[in-house]
C-alpha cells in the first residue's frame, strides 16, 4: 500500500462530491464539489493540472467501500510546469476541485 513515506497523495473521488456532507468525507467546499465524480474525471483533472497520477480501481473510500469508486495516487508532488515548489496535499485537492468544477460548468453550458 502506497504511504505518505514514498511520496504518494491519495485522492477519493468522495473528497469532491457535493452529494456528501464534510462529516462524512467531502474535502473542498460545496461551491468547488462536483456531482458524482469518478475516477476517469480526477484522472483528466490531474493530467491537466501536470499532475503525474496512477489510477487504482482495487482500493476504495473506506468509510463508503461499498460504492467501490476507487481512488487516484499522485505520485509526485511535482510542481506543475515547471513552478519551483512542492505543492501540498491541501494545495493539490484545491486545484483539482476547481477543474473538475470548471469542467462541469463547460459541460453544463453546452
């Protein structure tokens, strides 16, 4: 299982979806959370923040492993394109919260 240690961030499509409460596991705001969001949407997020990822469909949320959404694994906290710093977990869901939500607003006006 990949660790803190080796440099991973996980990321649960939960921590974006505006279906659930922060209680129970959202990590942005409301106004930056999305509807159901899967693992191909943070995948396209994170591919276009720069954002070196795997996709892991075999470990789940674990307060909601029922749904099996699965998760992503940044696998650098490289900076994106070519930026000098780290960037931290908090920074990270923060820019992929407001894709995701840039993308449901170009979809929904279409």
């Amino acid at each position: 299982m990949p660790s803190k240690k080796e440099g991973f961030i996980v990321l649960y499509p939960e921590y974006f979806d505006r279906n659930i409460t922060r209680r129970e596991g959202r990590k942005v705001p409301r106004a930056m959370a999305v509807s159901n969001p899967d693992l191909k949407m943070l995948s396209n997020a994170a591919r276009k923040l720069g954002l070196k990822h795997t996709v892991d469909d075999k470990h789940f949320f674990p307060a909601r492993w029922y749904e099996k959404r699965g998760r992503i694994l940044i696998t650098s906290r490289a900076p994106l394109k070519g930026e000098g710093k780290k960037l931290s977990k908090t920074q990270i869901i923060t820019m992929m919260g407001q894709r995701l939500r840039m993308r449901e607003e170009n979809v929904d006006k279409q």
